[in-house]
C-alpha cells in the first residue's frame, strides 16, 4: 500500500499534493526541479529530471506514464480506460466477449507508419481514416469482423469524447460494410432427425462417447415450438406454465404470448422438468420457493443454465453429428434457426404468424418467415 505524503512546504501551491504521482519528487533547490530515482544495471540508485517547477499535476501523470510504457493519448491507452469503466461492466458478458474480441483485433492493425493501430494517437483520428479502415477490412472479405469493429470504435470513442479524452467522435457517420447475413432454415426433417439424436445421445451417462447434455433436446423443442430464442427458452420457469399453455418471455422487445398446450409441448415441458427434479434430487438442491426462482431448464450442477454454456453444448453437439454423417456440413444452423423453422411452419396468414411471433414489426416476417402463400390464380 503506498503511504500518504507528508506535506513539502516548498512544492508549488498549484500542485495536489495528495495526487503527486508514485517516484516523482521535486527538488526545491535553485528554480526548481521535479526529479525520479531508478536503478542502472550495477543497481545503483541514480536522479532523472524530469519537469521544470512549472509543470503541472497532469503533465507529471504523463510523464510518469510514458516512463512506465503508458501513452494516455494512444487508442490503445483509451480501450483500457473504456474496459476498466462502470459502462463496460454493466454490459451483458456476451456484449463484453465481443467488446474484447473487437478491440484486440482493432489494436493490432498494423499501419503504414509501421506502429499498430493502437500506439496512434486518438486525437489524430479522422473520419476518412476511419472510413479506409472499415472499407480495408470489409474488403479483405471480411465485412461482419468490418461492421462489429467499427461498433466499437463508435461506442469507445463516444464513451470518450464524453469523458474529454477527445474532442469528437470519427466513427460517427461511417458507411458500415454490408453484411452476410446467414438466414438459414433447417428443414422440417432436418431439425427433426438433430431432435431425435439429441433425445437418443442425452439418455447416455455423461463421459461416454457422444453423450450430450439431455437437456438440449428439451431446449430444442420450447424453442421451435414455442418460436424462442435460445436465451429465451432457458430462462423459462414454472411461473411460465399456465392453465392454457407456455407464457413466453420474448427479448428485443417482441410481445409475450401465450403458446397452447399441445401433446408435444405438453411432453417437452414436462420432460425438462422431471429432468430437472432428478438433477436436483442427486445434488441434494434447495428448491426455490418462489415459481419465478424454479428455471424449467438447468445445468447438471442443478443451477440455472447459462446461454455461453448452451452455445458450447449446442456446437458440440452440431459437430459431432456432422463428423458421424448424420447431417452435411450445408445442412448446418444454429439455435436461434429453430425459431425461424417454427414461425416458418404456424399455419395462418401473416397477421396470425406475426401474432404467434411476438414480433412488433410486420417487416420481420420477411426475416423469418420463409413459407411460400398458396395463391388462387387471377382468374378461373
């Protein structure tokens, strides 16, 4: 722990002394003189000068930092600042694994000047610069990896120019590269077969040769069948199960529904849930008395189930059914693709999908409906 200061009468009155930064002291000898001590390589202690009396409280922080390989001017110096803020924690864990992807990829950019991009100083940064980076990327056929960094280039230099490390935001205003989008709809036998494997491989004991967690069939099912993300589906629990059917929970602001019991739903449901009671009844759980506590779906640790640790089931799981021939590597989706399959098969018109989907917005229909109208002909 760094002990306090004792006041020096001969420090200039301009300065804090409460904030003088660690190995900086000031000779008070002639006009003045802010000094450091270091250790050469026969480790003995040697004085550098390092500021005039004149210099200031922010200045010495500099100079004590730049000594220390710190450069506070450096985009590299801000994307620490940013990660070490109150902002950035409060952000989702998955928000924040792609801040961190993000930045480490933006800091190593090479440049033309031979320094990554991080060493360059933020205040130097402009839109046209920006703009050539984003259009580098985009065009090294890469345009997704172009449009995520230049989100956080937007969100950090915001952040920021708010907090004056920089006087206005580049990143603002910048063409995005457009993006692949990857709108896959598995097919109706497709899901089905994955489901069945699922339901097969999740009845073998955990550590044998293609087990899968036996949950993952349960969180296929309530995503199609409900039409859920699959963060949605995991964060179900028993105050989700009404007289009528499954209250949804829908994220992104989509309206809740109530989705009808049905044989399957019905079987899905309370497949989870006897699932979970054996999960509980081996780990010795306390039960949650309250219904909004009780998650339909949970770990083999008998907690609720995170979304990262679905995502690595659900990629194992993919993976291991391509390597054994059961689908082909083009055949592959992802979760979030059985709510597309599910509002691609609701019977109805696109006001009943709409209204099954939750979605506020006709338009994403065109996203997530892929079911071709059967038409009359124009005449008979």
């Amino acid at each position: 722990m760094r002990r306090a200061r004792k006041h020096n009468p001969n420090i200039p009155s301009h300065i804090d002394q409460a904030a003088i930064p660690a190995a900086c002291f000031f000779d008070h000898r002639g006009r003045g003189t802010w000094y450091t001590l270091h250790r050469d390589e026969a480790g003995r202690q040697r004085r550098q000068n390092v500021a005039p009396a004149t210099a200031t409280l922010s200045e010495l922080h500099k100079i004590m930092e730049l000594r220390d390989g710190i450069d506070r001017d450096s985009l590299r110096y801000l994307c620490e600042k940013f990660h070490d803020s109150a902002q950035f924690k409060r952000l989702a864990a998955k928000t924040q694994a792609d801040y961190c992807y993000s930045r480490d990829a933006l800091l190593a950019i090479p440049t033309r000047i031979g320094k990554p991009l991080g060493e360059l100083a933020v205040r130097k940064f402009t839109s046209a610069l920006v703009q050539r980076l984003v259009d580098r990327i985009a065009d090294e056929g890469t345009p997704s990896k172009a449009a995520h960094l230049l989100r956080y280039l937007r969100r950090v230099m915001q952040w920021g120019r708010n907090r004056g490390y920089l006087d206005a935001n580049p990143a603002m205003g910048i063409e995005a590269p457009v993006e692949r989008r990857q709108r896959r709809l598995p097919s109706a036998e497709t899901m089905q077969k994955l489901i069945d494997r699922a339901r097969e491989l999740g009845q073998l004991k955990r550590g044998q040769p293609g087990a899968c967690p036996e949950y993952l069939s349960y969180v296929m099912e309530l995503a199609y069948l409900c039409r859920l993300r699959g963060i949605e589906a995991v964060t179900l629990t028993d105050a989700n199960e009404l007289q009528d059917g499954v209250l949804t929970n829908r994220r992104k602001g989509s309206r809740d529904n109530v989705v009808r019991w049905t044989p399957r739903l019905r079987a899905a449901w309370d497949g989870a849930k006897a699932y979970r009671g054996r999960i509980w009844e081996s780990k010795r759980t306390a039960v949650p008395t309250a219904a909004d506590k009780r998650f339909i779906i949970v770990a083999a640790h008998g907690g609720a189930l995170q979304k990262s640790s679905l995502d690595t089931a659900w990629q194992r799981f993919i993976t291991t059914a391509i390597e054994a021939g059961v689908i082909t590597a083009e055949e592959r989706f992802g979760l979030h693709d059985l709510k597309r399959r599910g509002i691609t098969d609701t019977p109805g018109t696109r006001a009943d999908k709409q209204l099954a989907s939750g979605h506020r917005d006709e338009s994403m229909l065109d996203v997530y409906d892929h079911s071709i109208p059967l038409v009359d002909p124009s005449s008979n």
